[in-house]
C-alpha cells in the first residue's frame, strides 16, 4: 500500500499563525509583505526583531531596543491596513535562539524570513540566519528570496521522496492549498545519479531495468497520494520527473509558475545526498520562489501546529 501524507489538522479554524523574522532590509520587508499574502485578513502574524549584543560590542555602539521598536510599530500598522491582527517584539539574543523560543511561544505555524539576495560564492556560502533555522527548527521555514512577490500563493508546487519528512510537506503543502483556495502539483524526481555511478550492475541486479520498474512505482505511490487529497477537495496534479532532484524541482517551479514550493528538510536524495549536500538546501538557495522547508514531525507532537 502505498504511504500517504500523515494527517494534518482540518481548516475549519481559518487563522493562520506566522512569526515573520525582520532585520528591516528590503528582503526582510519582502518576505513580510509574502507573509501577508498568506494570512489573508483575519491571520495573526507576530513581527521579531532580534538585537544581538554581540554585534553590538563588536561595533562599539551602544546596545538598545527602542530604535527596533519605533520601525517594528510602523511595519505593524502596515499590517493592520491589510486586515491582519499583528504583534511585535524586539528581545536581546542570539536571533535564530530568539526566533526558536518567539515561534513556540507564539504558537506559529512557521517562521518566515528573508535571505540576502546573494549571488555566485557567497550564495552557496550563505551562513545566515535563514540557513542556520534551516539546520535547527522544528516547525516549518519559509524562506522569500530575492525575487517580486505577487498576490497570495495560487500555484503550490510539493516535493516528495516518499520519505517521512517529505510527507510532513506534502501535509503542509496540501493544507496551504487548501486554506488559500490554491492549485497543488506532487512531484517526484528519480535521481539518475545511480545510473552514472553505477552504469551496468549493482550485486547482480542491471541498475537500468530496476531504475525503470522503481519508476512505475514510483508513478502508483505519485497517484495514490493525489487521489488521496483530491478526495480532501484539492486539485492535484501529480508529475514524475527524471534528473538530478535539486535541478529539475527547480526548473519544474520555474516552467510551472508556482508561487511557492515546500520540501522536507531530511529527504533520502539518493547518492546525490551523499555527494552534494542536502536537497532542500539547495532548493533554498537555487529557487526563483518562496520556499518552504518543513522538518520531519515528531511522534510526541500535538496535532494543530499548521492552522489554528
């Protein structure tokens, strides 16, 4: 029997909770004004800025709030406008240790940030805050790269490796679709690396036929899991692609015009993981839109952490 998305709380509680992690750059007011977007009036979002002593003393300045304070008050009547109900907070710390601890408190459903726009080397060696949330969190990020942001999300593009946590954000995705009326597309891409590390046989299996018969299952699980939401009310569209992982979900976003693309943060990858790095990763630093990377959920976990 093919493996399903694990169940994800009803929408029947149309509030959506998003903490929105601000610094005040323009990709930080990008990824706000995508936050926006999402909540659609009635949402909470809950607007943190994190003044960290450390720069602070490296930069000889005095350490203080009130400044943050000023500009997180104007952001937040920015939001009211919109028809959102918005909080603000300015802590002293460490910002991801400040967002971590703002999330739960919070009760978010995720985090949205911004990265900075970089490119060539410096993108592939981010080092940011966005980066390391990515490697800690325990709840979705969302990371608004530098790119225009439109109307709300319409187009919902989910990466699955039938791995759990790929079915955290095929969960995730589908709720987000759901709550916001919007299109989904499930996408499998069958990693060909195997073929050129292993170009004949694998023991004594030819590598060519089992990568052929692992595509048709790969098709029925594809199938099983859009019937599976489309019976929830969705409109899903399943696709089975071929390629390296990283490239091709990227393109297929790209070709496909989502306006946001969720992942899990821990997927399997085949050989390319162990040779490249993390797929999700390099979706967030490659991807012309939003992205979403949600973590593997944890057995102990309440139910109720993506609309409540």
């Amino acid at each position: 029997m093919p493996s399903l998305p694990p169940p994800y709380p009803s929408t029947r509680r149309k509030v959506l909770r998003l903490l929105v992690a601000t610094d005040f750059s323009p990709t930080a007011r990008r990824a706000l004004l995508f936050a926006t977007r999402l909540a659609v009036p009635g949402g909470k979002v809950r607007l943190v800025h994190a003044v960290d002593p450390a720069v602070g003393r490296a930069r000889g300045a005095p350490i203080s709030t009130m400044p943050a304070r000023a500009a997180l008050a104007r952001e937040a009547r920015a939001c009211h406008a919109r028809g959102l109900r918005c909080g603000i907070r300015t802590v002293l710390g460490r910002p991801e240790r400040v967002l971590l601890r703002e999330a739960d408190a919070f009760r978010a459903a995720a985090i949205v940030c911004g990265t900075h726009g970089r490119r060539g080397l410096r993108r592939l060696l981010l080092g940011s805050v966005a980066e390391r949330l990515l490697a800690t969190a325990r709840r979705p990020v969302l990371v608004v790269p530098h790119v225009s942001v439109r109307g709300a999300p319409r187009r919902i593009l989910a990466a699955t490796d039938f791995s759990r946590p790929a079915g955290a954000a095929v969960a995730f995705a589908s709720a987000l679709a759901r709550h916001l009326r919007a299109r989904l597309a499930v996408v499998h891409v069958r990693d060909t690396a195997v073929l050129a590390v292993y170009p004949y046989t694998m023991g004594s299996v030819p590598v060519a036929l089992n990568f052929e018969k692992q595509g048709s299952h790969a098709r029925g699980r594809l199938e099983a899991i859009a019937a599976h939401l489309e019976r929830g009310g969705l409109w899903v569209t399943p696709r089975l692609e071929k390629g390296y992982p990283p490239d091709r979900i990227a393109a297929i976003a790209r070709s496909w015009r989502a306006d946001l693309l969720v992942v899990g943060s821990r997927g399997l990858g085949g050989v390319s993981r162990f040779l490249l790095g993390s797929v999700s990763r390099e979706l967030v630093r490659s991807a012309s839109c939003p992205v979403a990377v949600v973590p593997e959920p944890h057995r102990r976990r309440r139910r109720g952490t993506i609309l409540i």
